[in-house]
C-alpha cells in the first residue's frame, strides 16, 4: 500500500494494480479513535462501485484501507486504492465525508477536478439530533417533531433556509447551553455549503 502510495507523486500506477473500470465509483472516508498505547485515529477510506449480478440486479464491491496517518500523507492512500478500483477511467466519482474538513481539504483534490463532495446523510442527521436533543429534552416528542421539520428541508434541499431557520432559532434563544447548540450546528451546516445538496443528488442517483 505504501508503495503504491508514493506514486501519487507522478500521478501513475501500474496498469496491471486496476481491478475494475466502473462507470460511477463512490469514495467514502472517515476516521475512528483506536486505542493503543495511547489514543490516535485510524483514518478510513472504502471505495465501493456496482456491477451486474446476472439476474437483472446488481452487487456490491468494496475495497477498503485503514491508517494511522496525518490527513496529507492519508490523502496518497486513498488515491492509490481509488485508482486500484478505477478512479482514472470512472465517469463520475463521489466523495462521501462526514463533514470533517481534512477530508474536503485534502482527499477531495487528488480524486479529480469533477469530484462529487457529499456530506453523508447519517452523520448531518447526527448533528441535528445532539441539537434537538440539547433544545427539548432526550428522545421526546418535542425534539423528534422538531428533529422531523429540519429533516424534511434537508431532504427536499433547502438546506440554505434550514440554516437560515436556525439562526433565527439562535437569535431569540436565552439559554446558553441551547444557544451553543443552535450555534455549533449551524457552523457545522455552513461549512458544508452545497455538499447539502440533497435533492440533486438524489435526482443524479447518487448514494447520499
């Protein structure tokens, strides 16, 4: 893995390392906490593309590499696996992050100008949750209808006037432990910007 890392420098890897050539490939990235003598973060990459089954569906291939690396060295291994699993010939690529800006920072720029960038949909629906939670109480009618109101914009793509919504939220607010809530998802949604973009992806067929 590390050899084929270090090609990323002249940007070629041997014909003979691609295992596939598919049409629409998807790269998702993530990091998780991992023990060992001390904390550190295994940075994740799985690329994963569709092929036909035989019978009219379709299956699944995934691919996958972990790492204890820092974002820019990590960024090499995830190019490496995607053109192991047919970044160079695929016609559209689609990077699902969970809104970490190392990932935007670093993966999203060697995987090509055309990159689709989405924040996943189970890691936004987290951040909203922790807020309706903090705002009405854990798990209660009150934050789940406010939690369902904000889902459906984010669905539908009005992730723009959802934002807007919780700013004014944030603005008549009195409680500080409410009004940090309201703040931290706001900043978290506007740094996501148009990878928020849920109903054109879902529109193009993309896996959100």
């Amino acid at each position: 893995e590390r050899q084929l890392a270090l090609k990323m420098a002249s940007w070629s890897v041997p014909l003979e390392g691609i295992e596939a050539r598919p049409a629409r490939l998807y790269v998702c990235v993530d990091g998780v906490m991992v023990h060992r003598q001390q904390w550190n973060e295994a940075k994740c990459v799985a690329c994963y593309w569709e092929t036909p089954d035989g019978h009219g569906g379709t299956l699944r291939q995934t691919r996958y590499a972990v790492r204890f690396e820092s974002a820019e060295p990590f960024k090499a291994f995830v190019w490496s696996l995607a053109m192991r699993c047919g970044l160079d010939s695929a016609v559209e690529v689609i990077l699902l992050g969970d809104g970490a800006a190392w990932i935007w920072d670093h993966v999203a720029g060697v995987l090509g100008e055309n990159t689709v960038c989405i924040t996943d949909w189970y890691h936004v629906m987290e951040h909203v949750w922790a807020c309706g939670n903090t705002l009405y109480g854990q798990a209660s009618q009150e934050a789940s209808q406010w939690v369902d109101r904000y889902e459906t914009m984010l669905w539908e793509g009005q992730h723009l006037s959802m934002i807007e919504s919780l700013a004014r939220e944030h603005k008549g607010c009195r409680s500080p432990g409410k009004r940090q809530a309201l703040s931290e998802l706001v900043t978290y949604l506007r740094n996501q910007g148009r990878r928020l973009s849920y109903a054109e992806f879902r529109a193009r067929g993309f896996d959100i």
